[in-house]
C-alpha cells in the first residue's frame, strides 16, 4: 500500500491543479479526506475517498498525468484563464487534455510572446517554476537605444529591483538596427515582468519580448502564433530530467 503524501502534493500530481491553487482550496475548506475537511499538512493516499465541494475527486495514474503542450502565444492575450477585462486568454485555444485540465507553466505578460508550456501534472508545474530548480528562461529583446558594454555588465552583475538584486546569466547581442537592438537573454528566475525590470533598471525600454526557451524546451521555428503542439514523450522526459538536475537548461 502506498505511503500517504501531502495533499496538496497528491491532488496536483494528479492534474487537478498546482499546488497552490490546492492548497487555496484546502485553506477554503472546499477539500474533505474520508468526511473530514482536510487542513494544511493533512495526508492521503488514492485509496483515501476524497471530495472537492462535496463531489468525489477521482484521481488519474501517473503515468496518464505527465501531458504537456507547447503553445505560442500571440501578442494581446493575457496568462489567466478568466479575464475581468474581457481579453483574449491563452486557454480559450487548447485543446482538450486527456485527463484532469491544463495548468500553465510560468506566465507571460499580455505584451509578450512566444513559448508558453502547459502540463496536466501539477507537481511537475510546481518543480518547473520552483526557484531551487534554476531552469533557464531564454528570451528574445529588442530595446530602445544601444547600451554599451559596461551597462551590458551590470545587467550581467546584477542591479536592484523592487523585489531584490536580479540578473541575467547571458546576454547575447543578436542584431543592430538604428535607435533599436536585439539581444538573446537567459536567466533563472520567473519574477514578474523581470525581463522588462531589468532593463528598465538601467535606462532601456523594452519594445519587443518573446520567449524562445523554457529548459530544454524550445519554441518550434514553424509553430505559428496561437497554434498548439504536444511535446513528446522524450522531450517530457528531458523537461522532468531537469528539474531534477538543478540547473534545468
């Protein structure tokens, strides 16, 4: 018999949601484990008769959990799948998952683009964005004016932000053009509009971003905007592989 597991863990390794978006539920006491409502900490096996607002939670082998999908997001859509504002969202063009729903790996603001990954397993969407996994985020730049050397350094050096000291661990001078250069950036964290933060730190505006990478995953040359691909079986096993490794790249 398996050993029980924290909750919140079971719930998201079986695609029902992140671990925070349990552990929301578990807070609100939606969750109940055997008739009683579950609390922080609580454990449970799948042997366990589960419910979410009174109606049995079934949960998926988890072998059929670890789907994930490649999307490219156009410009204009924001990362949420309800918008107040009435926005385009990346969920509305998904296709139906297998089993359980997609969770979004990371988030993108609503003016950028590019690679955005989707799983049905939350304890790998978890471990993806988890800071301790240092997977790397590689993104495409265009910035007003033409930084120099030295202020490329201090971006490489570091520079304080609201939240903390942040930095690239790369920077890539991709392109030339008038007021405008390109760069290919790569950094290990998912803070808030880091990128844009960044280089606003150090007088550069952004006016063009769009993620290439996320790990060992790229965003296919010939996947058009808004267009979806499910990632195959050895390129989930590589995206799991590194966030075991520690330094996903």
């Amino acid at each position: 018999m398996p050993a029980p597991e924290r909750l919140q863990k079971l719930l998201a390794a079986a695609g029902l949601g992140s671990r925070r978006t349990v552990e929301d539920w578990i807070r609100a006491g939606r969750i109940a484990v055997n008739g009683a409502v579950a609390t922080l900490g609580g454990r449970a096996t799948a042997a366990d008769s589960i419910t979410l607002d009174g109606r049995p939670v079934r949960l998926a082998p988890r072998a059929a959990v670890h789907e994930v999908l490649i999307y490219h997001k156009p410009l204009g859509e924001v990362t949420t799948r309800h918008d107040p504002q009435g926005r385009p969202t990346v969920f509305e063009r998904l296709p139906a998952p297998g089993t359980g729903r997609w969770i979004v790996v990371g988030r993108l603001d609503v003016n950028t683009t590019g690679l955005l990954l989707f799983t049905t397993d939350g304890e790998l969407a978890h471990r993806l964005m988890h800071p301790s996994s240092e997977i790397e985020r590689e993104y495409l730049v265009r910035v007003r004016g033409e930084p120099d050397a030295a202020t490329l350094q201090r971006l490489i050096e570091g520079v304080r932000l609201d939240d903390g000291y942040g930095r690239f661990d790369r920077i890539e001078r991709h392109a030339e053009g008038g007021s405008h250069d390109w760069f290919r950036v790569v950094l290990r964290e998912g803070r808030n509009r880091e990128v844009r933060r960044l280089w606003m730190a150090v007088g550069c505006d952004v006016s063009r971003l769009m993620r290439l990478r996320y790990g060992p995953v790229s965003l296919p040359g010939d996947l058009r905007p808004g267009a979806t691909r499910r990632l195959a079986p050895e390129a989930v096993d590589a995206l799991m592989a590194a966030t075991v490794s520690g330094r996903g790249r």
